[in-house]
C-alpha cells in the first residue's frame, strides 16, 4: 500500500483526527450511553486503517502496535485481579466517587480501566494485522 | 512451637528464592552462582537439623496455611524425623554437590550458568517439599517440579541429541508415572474426605473407610505406579541410564542420592496407609526383587562408569521397594543413608575421572592409581561400602538386611523366606563384584593412553566426594552411634535393628561369607559370564517397547493433527457451523421446545422492513452466485451494512455501531488479503461437495431462524427474559446505564477476559508469522 491519492490524503488529514476523537468520546460514555471500549477500540483501528491507505506504512509501522495489546491486556487483568488485595473474587468491580473542585461529585467505576484494556487491545491488535499485511504487499 | 513452625515454610521455600536470585544475578557471577546454591543448602541443613533436634515420630511439627479450603486442600507441611532425616539428606549433599560444581562446572556463558544453578535450587526446593510436604496435592506439585527440573538438567548440555533424547524419556516416564499417580492421591482425598498425609495415616477410621471402598485397589496401583515410575523400578527402570549424560553433579544429586528416592519415600509414607493390603507385598516384593538382581546382572556387564552406577542405584532401589513390600520400615534410614553416601561418592568419583581423562568407558581406563591417590582412596572406601565389608556403612545395611531376611516374620512361609533370602546373595554378590570391577578396572593395572595426562584435580572436586566416603567410613566404625541415628530416623520404629561391627548372630555372618566367596567368584568368571550374555537371545527390551509405545503416539497425533487442523478455511468453518447448529438443536430437543410453539404473524411487518429482506437476500444470492473474489467480498459487505439498517428498524444503537465499525474493518481486512488469495476456483468443487456445503448452509440458516424466533416469540420473553435482568440491575450494581457496556466489562467480565486474551494471541501470532515468513523472504 503506497499513499498515492491526493485526495484520499487531504481528507485523511481531517478525518484521521476526528475518527481518533470520536472513538475516545464513545469509549468515555460508553458505562452509560451506546459506546464503549470494544467498538472505540474498533473505530480507532478504521482511523488507523485510514492513515495506513492515505499516507503508507513508513511511520505506522515504527510503532510497535503488539506491545500496545499486550499493554492493554496487563491492564485489564491487572484490574480484575486487584480486588484480590480487598479479599473480592476476580474482577469484582467497584465505583469510585471523587469530589471534584469544578465538576463536583464524579463517579469512576473501575471497570473503566478493564475497559481502557479492551479499548487498546483491540486497537493494538488491528493496527499489528494491518500493518504486517500491508507491509507484505510491497 | 510457633517459632518452629515457622522453620517448615523456611526450609522449603528459601531454595526457590534463592533460585530465582540465580536467574537475576547468574549473568553478572557466571561460576560463582554456585556458591548461592552452597549457602542456600546449608540453611536448609541447618534448619532441618534444628528442628530434628526439636522432634520426635510422636511430636511432629506441623505448618498448616490455608490453600483451596473448600476442597480440602490445604499447603501442609509436616516435620517428622522420616521426613527431615530425607531433608537433611537432601540439603546435605545439595550443598556438597554445589561446591563440587564449582569445579567441575566448565567455561560457559555465565547466563547458563545462572540458568545451571537455578534449576539446580529449583529443584532442591522441589526435592524438600517432597520431603516435609503432608497436604497430598502439595506433595503432588513438589513430585512433579522435581520431574521437570530434572528435565531441565538431564538435558542441560541440549546441544547434544543424547542429551535431549534423555531428558525426554525422563520427563516422559517420571512425568507420566506422576500423573497417574495423582488420579490415586484425588482418589484417595475423596474416599478419606482429607488431603492430609498424616491424617489418613493415624486415623484408623479413615483407613477403613479407604480399604472399604471399591476403589481401593485403583488407589493403590495408581499410586505405585507413581512411586516405581520414580524410582526406575522394573519395567521403567530404563530411563535412569540414559538420563547419565547430565553433568555428573546433577547425576550425582538426582539420581543417587535424593530424586530416584522420592518414589521409595512415597512407599514409606503410603506404607502405614496401604501396608496392610494383601496386594501390596505381592506387587512391590516381586518388582522390588526383580530390579535388585535384573539391574545388579545388568550393572555387572556395563562399560560405561556412570551407567554402571546408574544400574546399582536401581538395583539398590529395588532392594528399598522390597524391604517396604514386606511392610518393614526399620531399615529404610539406614539403607538411604548408606546408599546416598556410598553412591553419591562414587558418582563425584566418576565426574573426578571423566574431567580428567575425557571418557568414561573402563576398557580404556587404568592405572589412575598412582595419579590420582586421593581419588583413588575415596574411591577404595566407597566401593568397600557398596560391596558391604566392614567396618563401612553398606556392611551394617547388609547386614540389617540378612537379618531381617532371617529371622523376621515373611509373609509367604519358609519357602518365600529362601527364595528371596537366595536372590539378595546372588544380587549382593554381583554388587560385590561391580564394587571390584570398578576400582581395579580404573585406578589399577597398566596405565592407557587415555590417562596419561590425568592428575590430581582441586580440592573443590574431591573434598565432597571424600566427605561423603569419610561419613561411610566414620559411621561405619561409630556403629552404636550410628544405630540411634537410624532407628530415630526411620519411618518406623525398628527395636530390632542392631548394628555392630561383631555379628552377634552367625546367620548374618555365614550369608556375608557366602556373599563375599560368590562375588569374587563371579568377579573372576567375567570373561565367561560375557560370553554367556552374547548366547542368550536378546527379547525385547522395556526400552524398546517404551520407544514404540511413544513412536505410536506420535504418529498418532501428527495423523489427526494433519486430518483435524488441514489448514483449510472451508473445513474448519464447516466443523464450527455443524457443531454449532448440532449443539443448539439437542439444546432446544433436549428442553423440549419446538418450533410448532412459536407463532409467526406478518400483519405487523411494515413494508420498508419486507424490502430490506428482500435486499438482503439479493445480496446473499450473490455472494454465493459471484464468480470472482472481488464480487463476493462487495456483495458480502453490501450483505453486511443491510444488516446494519436492521438494527435502525429496531432501535438498537449499540448494535448499530458495532454493526458498521466490524463490517467496515472486515472489508479492509478483506481488501489487504484479497491480493494474496490464489484464484477463485468456484468450478471446481464436485457436486458432492456442493451438496454438503449447501447441507450445512441450509441448516445454520434453519437452526439460528428457529433459535431467533423462538428468543423473541413472546411467551419465551416474558418467562426466559435475560435482558429485564440485566437491564435491572445495571445501574443499581454497575454504576453503568448501558447494559450492553456493562454486561460486556462488568457482569460478564471474566469472559471478556477470556476474549481480549484470545484476540491479543491472534494478532501476535499475525506478527509471529508474517514478520518470520518476511524475514526468511528477505534474508
């Protein structure tokens, strides 16, 4: 795959970024509106499928794409065994609650953090398949 | 006690650290690692010796932490003098073969060395878990790192093929062997209702709870199964010979002194358990025998020095397994210690010759005698020790031996009584004989070529072996002392076990003389008894039956690997769909719902919902119908984004979302494989195969239509409503108003675990592959 179309660039160049925003803006809601971190963790991986088409593998590939699964898999499970140390069985999730200054009272379900897991597991592992294989067909 | 209790972990775990230390620091002290694993030793010693000090058979010191309480298990440790006499045995000679390896341990990558001493400790560690360990799964787990660290360094010089091949048939038969004993310990955890060692062995209820059970006899043979499979008991006795191209001190610390005793030791622990069953004498005396004098003949005719010790430890382990077939406990301290000390000598004896000569075959050894003085000394009182002359440790063992065959009560009458007593003189004559061929085939007569450089090595290489003679020899002339020793230590009391360096019985002493008149004998008939080996028709091996039995496996699995995993999408996505459709059709049968329950009515179907059936099904006629990839993947996608518009008709955004983002990802996938794909060959299939394809097609599309309409029909959605229930629960518990986010990261959260790991495998595998397949490409 060699970045070739100019106008598949220009528009790359908005909406690579914007792809990336959205899918962070439905991985955040995701505990209570449609969203959450399997589906932004697929919808950045079409951003990055876009990047890989408009502008080639050159940069992508300088990322090693795997270590952010395997990041993403000891985060989760690092999450569903933290309950250990509280005497709770695995993945026995919680809520926390903070007072913010501005914001006031937020509410933080831990298994937030399994989903930011899933989200770059996901992530990860497209980006690793699409740019191995775009990578084979030079 | 609470302080002694504390020691019991200590011993056992200490090792472990001390060898994952190894791993870290091993590439920074290279050959020095080994003096971790010498300090590592000596406090377990010093531990074990402390708390002997502290315990007696009716005091024993017990460590219980809690493990997996709601099967009974537990992580029980137990220190009875037994099971801390095999400690100390173990740390003891841990921490001389430590400071043998030091110098015997040639230049290498300090990583492998580090790696060398790890495995080392590891299995120290492995090996005093064995010993103190009461909970049977415990015991269960140590037996079983013991297997795989001897793996580990039988096949430490992995450059050789020899050197793999017996660390594979180790692993395979110790391995094996402990498995199938394991299926008797849950047996037996069952039956009792307690993992416990000691609980079964003292309760009397307990036992005859066991001996009333069906699966009693089960019990007991899986268990020695284990136990023989070990101890290289007749017909798995082969494996320890060929597990002799490990460096010598690991032939030395596994398979003299303390692995290949694990599994006589497992007899002295079921001995109290299963002593009183009929089976057991008639299972353990014959095997025991049968290795006694098999492996004895078999050490007689060996050229090999390590695999001439390797044959007398068996045989010296068949002796021990026929002792405990007879149910008598009261020798076996005295006959591990003789042994270990005898044999461990002689094996660091061996590494002492082979360092310095390069080989290890007697025929091209001699005359090391006036090279190797001190060697050869230890060598002479080691090999007195095996041969049983006074005043060594191996003469009192043999002679407990003759005594206990004379005059103790033998099942089976006086004619048993002669026939085992007449095997052990021959077997013991042939030691006596090996002991012999030995000593003069290396260190006496005429100087080969082979030793013409050999001289004297470090101190570091014989002052363990010579401390393991000096204790042969020193608690040989301390018999009084020595008797205390033993009968405190064995695993049960023996008030009739005397040693003394003057016979008080002449039975004893006519059976030695006999002895020692036979064994010169056949030492000087060896010519003839060579040329009686070559006569006898060679049958089959337990060797060869064993690689035969592995051969078959193996074929066996390549040909249902290469049948089940053939590499072709086609197959394994028929497998998954057939399996499927199978298992939701006996699922609804099973639960009696059929399809006549269900009613369909058309009336509330609006019009855009028959036209975008009506796409779908145009799209799906043309994936089949396509004559090029390219067309099937754009009908495929078009198929897939028509699905889509189905969740906006029933307002279900999730899965909208989710919908779009898979197909379009999917298409790219599609689009970046296509390139590669040979080409569409939609001609080729045979008319047969295209009727089981479309078979299998009709009936998914049968089985997930009956399914979805009996989920959604709704007498099954007011009485079988899975999503009310999560929907309830969703926010109250979860903190979370989505449910399908919740349920996916909360509820079900151990399965998603279940997923991501999966799909983090995949796309290393994706990696793994294409980078190697480039890589091979490129370079």
């Amino acid at each position: 795959m060699r970045g070739d179309t100019p106008i598949l660039r220009t528009v790359a160049r908005f909406a690579v970024p914007i792809t990336v925003w959205v899918s962070l803006v439905i991985f955040m809601q995701g505990h209570n509106l449609p969203g959450g971190g399997f589906i932004a963790g697929v919808m950045a991986g079409a951003a990055g499928a876009m990047y890989l088409l408009a502008f080639g593998t050159a940069k992508a590939s300088r990322i090693p794409w795997w270590k952010v699964s395997v990041t993403g898999l000891l985060i989760s499970v690092l999450t569903g065994t933290a309950p250990f140390l509280r005497g709770w069985a695995y993945m026995d999730h919680t809520i926390w609650h903070f007072q913010l200054p501005v914001i006031g009272e937020y509410e933080l379900p831990t298994a937030t953090f399994f989903d930011l897991g899933v989200y770059l597991i996901v992530l990860g592992t497209l980006m690793t398949i699409f740019v191995e294989l775009a990578q084979e067909g030079r | 006690m609470t302080q002694l209790e504390c020691l019991l972990p200590s011993i056992v775990f200490l090792p472990f650290v001390a060898a994952a230390l190894a791993l870290c620091v091993g590439r920074f002290t290279g050959r020095w690692t080994g003096i971790l694993m010498v300090l590592a030793a000596l406090t377990s010693f010093g531990q074990s010796l402390g708390l002997a000090a502290h315990v007696s058979r009716a005091r024993p010191v017990a460590f219980v932490h809690e493990w997996i309480p709601s099967l009974h298990i537990a992580l029980g440790l137990r220190g009875d003098p037994f099971g801390l006499f095999f400690a100390l045995l173990i740390s003891g000679i841990g921490a001389l073969v430590g400071a043998y390896s030091l110098g015997y341990m040639p230049v290498m990558a300090p990583r492998r060395l580090g790696q060398y001493y790890a495995a080392l400790l590891a299995f120290m560690g492995a090996m005093l878990g064995v010993a103190l360990s009461d909970d049977l799964v415990l015991f269960f787990v140590f037996w079983e790192i013991t297997s795989l660290t001897s793996f580990l360094l039988i096949g430490f010089w992995y450059e050789q093929e020899e050197a793999r091949k017996g660390a594979m048939t180790a692993l395979q038969v110790t391995a094996l062997g402990g498995m199938i004993m394991m299926a008797g310990f849950i047996i037996l955890g069952i039956v009792c209702g307690t993992f416990s060692l000691s609980q079964v062995a003292q309760t009397k209820d307990l036992q005859l709870r066991l001996a009333g059970s069906p699966l009693y006899v089960p019990t007991l043979l899986l268990i020695l199964v284990g136990a023989l499979t070990k101890s290289a008991q007749w017909p798995f006795h082969f494996w320890l010979p060929k597990a002799m191209v490990a460096p010598t001190p690991i032939s030395t610390y596994l398979h003299a002194a303390t692995m290949v005793k694990a599994g006589v030791f497992l007899l002295g622990r079921m001995l109290p358990i299963f002593g009183t069953a009929p089976l057991w004498t008639v299972i353990l005396v014959p095997i025991g025998l049968a290795t006694f004098l098999l492996a004895a003949y078999q050490a007689f005719t060996e050229t090999d020095i390590k695999a001439l010790l390797a044959r007398t430890t068996v045989s010296a382990l068949g002796l021990m397994t026929m002792f405990y077939g007879f149910t008598d406990g009261q020798q076996d301290a005295l006959g591990f210690l003789s042994h270990a000390t005898y044999k461990g000598a002689l094996f660091l004896v061996a590494g002492i010759i082979e360092h310095a000569t390069h080989t290890r075959d007697l025929r091209q050894l001699g005359g090391l005698r006036s090279r190797m003085p001190i060697t050869f000394a230890i060598c002479v009182l080691a090999a007195l020790s095996m041969a049983g002359l006074p005043p060594l440790l191996g003469f009192h063992a043999k002679e407990a031996l003759y005594e206990g065959l004379l005059y103790s009560p033998i099942s089976g009458g006086s004619a048993v009584r002669w026939i085992v007593t007449g095997i052990c003189l021959i077997a013991n004559a042939l030691l006596f004989a090996v002991s012999f061929r030995l000593v003069v085939g290396a260190f006496l007569g005429q100087a080969t070529p082979q030793v013409k450089h050999a001289h004297e090595p470090s101190p570091l290489l014989w002052l363990p072996a010579g401390v393991l003679a000096g204790l042969a020899l020193a608690m040989g002339l301390l018999s009084p002392l020595t008797e205390r020793l033993v009968r405190g230590f064995s695993s049960t009391p023996g008030p009739q076990l005397h040693l003394s360096l003057v016979p008080s019985r002449t039975g004893p002493l006519i059976l030695t003389l006999i002895t020692i008149i036979l064994g010169i004998v056949i030492y000087r008939s060896q010519v003839a008894a060579e040329r009686w080996r070559q006569q006898i028709p060679s049958w089959p091996t337990a060797e060869q039956v064993w690689d035969r039995i592995m051969e078959a496996v193996t074929s066996w699995a390549v040909a249902f690997s290469v049948r089940w995993q053939s590499g072709s999408l086609r197959w394994y996505l028929s497998g998954t769909l057939v399996f499927t459709v199978g298992l939701t059709s006996y699922a609804l049968w099973r639960a009696g719902i059929s399809l006549t329950r269900v009613t369909i009515s058309l009336a509330e179907m609006q019009w855009y919902g028959v036209a975008l059936c009506a796409l779908l099904s145009t799209s799906a006629v043309l994936v089949v119908r396509s004559r090029t990839r390219i067309g099937a993947a754009i009908a495929l996608t078009t198929n897939g984004f028509l699905t889509a518009l189905l969740f906006v008709v029933y307002r279900s955004p999730d899965i909208l979302l989710t919908q779009i983002l898979i197909e379009t990802v999917s298409t790219i996938f599609i689009l970046l494989i296509l390139y590669f794909m040979p080409p569409f060959k939609a001609d080729a299939f045979t008319a047969l195969t295209r009727l089981t394809n479309l078979t299998i097609a009709a009936a998914v599309g049968l089985a997930m239509f009956a399914f979805i309409m009996l989920s959604t029909s709704p007498q099954f959605r007011e009485t079988h409503n899975l999503a009310l229930d999560y929907l309830s629960r969703s926010l109250a518990e979860a903190g979370g108003a989505n449910a399908v986010n919740v349920i996916i990261v909360d509820f079900r959260a151990i399965d998603t675990n279940g997923e991501i790991t999966v799909l983090v495998v995949v796309g290393l595998l994706v990696f793994g592959l294409l980078r190697a397949r480039r890589n091979t490409h490129e370079g």
